[in-house]
C-alpha cells in the first residue's frame, strides 16, 4: 500500500521556481563586493573584541603616584540668577549685529573674573 499527497498546481510551481532559482545560483555565482567582505569581517572583529575580558599586567598596579587633591573652586552664591527665557522683539532680534566691537578702554575697566 502505498501513501499519496494531494498536491495542487501553485505549489508545484513554486517549488520549480526555487529550483531554478537554486540551479542560476549554482552556475552564476553572485560575486560579493570587497567592500562588503571588508565591512562583514571588520564587524565581526568588532564583535570579538568587545567580548573578550580585559586583562592588565600586575606592573600597573605596583606603580605608586603620588597624587595631590585639586581643591574644587565653588562658584559664589551672590550671583544674580540668569533669566530662564528672554523675550525680544522679532524684529529686534532680525537687525541684530553679527559681532559687536567693544572699545580697548571699556575691555581695561571691566571687572576681571579670576
């Protein structure tokens, strides 16, 4: 006794055309762009790096350095605090100056900020 499948036309016809897609593949292979290969195998690396543990040598940790603490210089508290938004006229702000030329004399009166 033998066991039949019922077969209809649409899948007999796909199937023929992956094999003849599978049969143009075989005899005209696709040639892979260098540049693509290079990209596939730098990714790759890529990967394999970031993977692998991190090891040191102990000769970095006998190093002793002397290191000094940087006192942290606080801002004063006396500040006026700046505005959150500033609202200026369109028109103003269109006619604005690219670059403003501040005269040598006014520069020297400033108060310098250490």
């Amino acid at each position: 006794m033998s066991i039949k499948f019922l077969t209809d036309d649409i899948r007999i016809k796909d199937r023929e055309e992956l094999q003849n897609i599978v049969k143009n593949l075989k005899e005209h292979p696709v040639k892979a762009d260098p540049r693509a290969y290079l990209l596939r195998r730098f990714t790759l690396a890529a990967i394999d790096t970031f993977r692998t543990e991190k090891h040191y040598t102990p000769e970095i940790h006998d190093i002793n350095i002397s290191t000094q603490k940087i006192p942290i210089k606080q801002m004063p508290n006396n500040l006026i605090p700046a505005p959150d938004k500033i609202d200026v006229p369109l028109d103003l702000f269109l006619n604005a100056p690219e670059k403003i030329d501040v005269p040598e004399e006014l520069l020297e009166e400033a108060p310098k900020h250490s």
